[in-house]
C-alpha cells in the first residue's frame, strides 16, 4: 500500500534510510528540518512524500518536489519538478515496489503541471537537494530503476576533497597567477559597505538560491566567511564557506571566467580555513568544467554520480 507519509511513521521512514543510504546517514530531527519543515512540503495532507507499507512496516519512501515558494527572482519554476531521495528496503527490492513508488512522484509532478523532472538536482541549488544524482559507487542499482521509468542521464558530477594539513595556497597560487592571470583582482572579505555591490552582482550573474544563502549569511551578520573578488570596481565573484571545510556556493561572472578570479578567492578561502583548525575542504558537487579546475588546484574526486532526468 502507497499511501502519504504522517508524521509518526518518521522514526522508521529514518531507520530504513539509514539502512539504505550507508553513505548518506540522517537522524529524525535532520529528517524532520529537510521534509516537514520545508516550505514546499504540504504539511496539512502529505502529498509530495509517500511511504510504501508492507505488513505494518515501512517498506519504501520516495520524496518529490514542486516550488511553492519563489527560487528568489527565477519564480515557482513551474515546469520543473525534482525528486532528490527514493529507496526501498533491501528485502522487499524487485518486487515492482520501486517502480510504484516512482510512478505515484511521477504522476503527482504530472498532475501539477511540471515538464521534467531532475534527479536529484538540476543545480546545486536544486530545492530539497542532498546529493547531485545517483551515486555509482554505491546505488548503482537506482539508475536501471529510473531508466525503466523513462529517465536518461544528463551528465556526470563528482564530489571532491583535499586535505588542509600540509595543503599549500601559496604555491597553488603562483601556478594560478601564471601568464598574468589574476591582475587588477583584489580578494577582500565582505564587509556592510560592499553588500549592495555584492547582491547586485549576484541578481545579475546568479539568480536563485544562491541569492538565498548569501542573505543568510548577512542576516547571520557572519560576514567573515564570505569573500568577494573586485575588479575595476565590480564585484567580478565570490565565495562562501562553513568551518567544517564545506566551501560554496562559488561563482564567477561569464566575463570573467579562466581569468584566474576563481582561483584566488578558492585559495584565500582555503587560507582562512586553515588558520581556524580544519583539516580538510570538500564540496558536494562539480560538474567536469569544475571538476578540471578543482583537480588544478589539488583536489581529488571522492564521489561520481550520475544526474539523470525524464521529460513528460
């Protein structure tokens, strides 16, 4: 039986996630912040997550995504839809339990009006986003599922790390700066006076959720962990980072790409992170454009996945 998921069937929806993401653990009050607590989740009726219940147990769970609430100033993105999390116990699998729960997402994005739907993400920052696809090392066997339902990969990602321990920004930044790259560019991290600057370039070159965290971070008043590159008195890019080594959201203006302004905000970040005690930076997601410019600069892949996406 498919049915919408309640709020009390949340302890076991988690336990059997965490039997069946071994690289992905959760915990109910992390679970509850990403399904219950988020905006584009109907609270009242349930719809837009559904278990599957066999003999009184949870036997699968598939999550699905519509906006209700505006992407900042790309809208409700009506036409996409997103289904970032679906798996099923181990010993119920090839049973049809998985296609059915598939199906049951597939049709309510249908019904709503969406025209293609991402798995798990068509960015990152794509609403309910965990990882970027399908990991191959691991869940391999969720890509024939959704091939069966119709949806072939959009291209590859990877996640990738270093350690900070004896990483050196200084020698990376020499190779960077190479061929007079990097000149006319001033790092500085973002202060109240540059905010304005700040968030117009972001309108300008970024429109969505990254608009969304860099606003958290400011109403955070935690300015310290957010760099900005100028040039010719423009905000050209930016960076930000936590201090457990996670680094982004990152970007660049199109104009000003393979300038070397990349890199020397990466660098300076990687600075910083290392003078308050962490010992490595990773990021959760790069595309293979990225993923080249990382390798550069010493980082190696830790994960592959497999974004795939089925339009109706």
């Amino acid at each position: 039986m498919i049915r919408e998921i309640r709020g009390s069937d949340c302890q076991a929806v988690v336990a059997l996630w965490n039997r069946c993401l071994t690289r992905d653990l959760t915990t109910e009050a992390r679970f509850a912040a990403w399904l219950f607590a988020d905006a584009d989740f109907d609270t009242e009726h349930g719809k837009g997550a559904w278990v599957e219940e066999s003999g009184g147990q949870i036997a699968g769970f598939v999550r699905a995504i519509r906006r209700e609430l505006p992407n900042d100033r790309l809208g409700t993105e009506s036409s996409l839809g997103w289904i970032p999390v679906v798996f099923v116990a181990p010993e119920h699998r090839r049973k049809g339990i998985g296609t059915e729960l598939l199906e049951k997402a597939l049709a309510w994005l249908r019904e709503n009006g969406v025209e293609k739907v991402w798995v798990c993400g068509n960015s990152g920052s794509a609403p309910g986003y965990l990882f970027p696809g399908i990991d191959m090392d691991v869940y391999a066997d969720a890509k024939g599922l959704f091939e069966k339902c119709g949806f072939v990969t959009d291209r590859q990602a990877v996640s990738m790390t270093t350690t900070l321990l004896d990483y050196d920004p200084e020698y990376h930044e020499q190779v960077a700066r190479r061929g007079g790259a990097g000149e006319g560019i001033t790092i500085e991290t973002l202060s109240p006076a540059s905010v304005m600057n700040f968030f117009t370039f972001l309108r300008t070159s970024f429109p969505g959720d990254w608009n969304t965290a860099a606003r958290n971070k400011v109403k955070a008043g935690d300015f310290s962990r957010v760099l900005i590159a100028w040039n010719e008195g423009e905000v050209v890019g930016y960076c930000q980072w936590e201090d457990d080594g996670h680094f982004g959201p990152f970007g660049v203006a199109a104009s000003m790409r393979g300038k070397g302004v990349g890199a020397l905000l990466f660098l300076e970040s990687c600075r910083r992170l290392k003078k308050t005690g962490a010992r490595e930076v990773w990021f959760n997601w790069a595309d293979p454009g990225a993923a080249r410019f990382y390798g550069r600069l010493g980082l190696n892949s830790t994960r592959t996945f497999h974004v795939v996406r089925k339009d109706f």
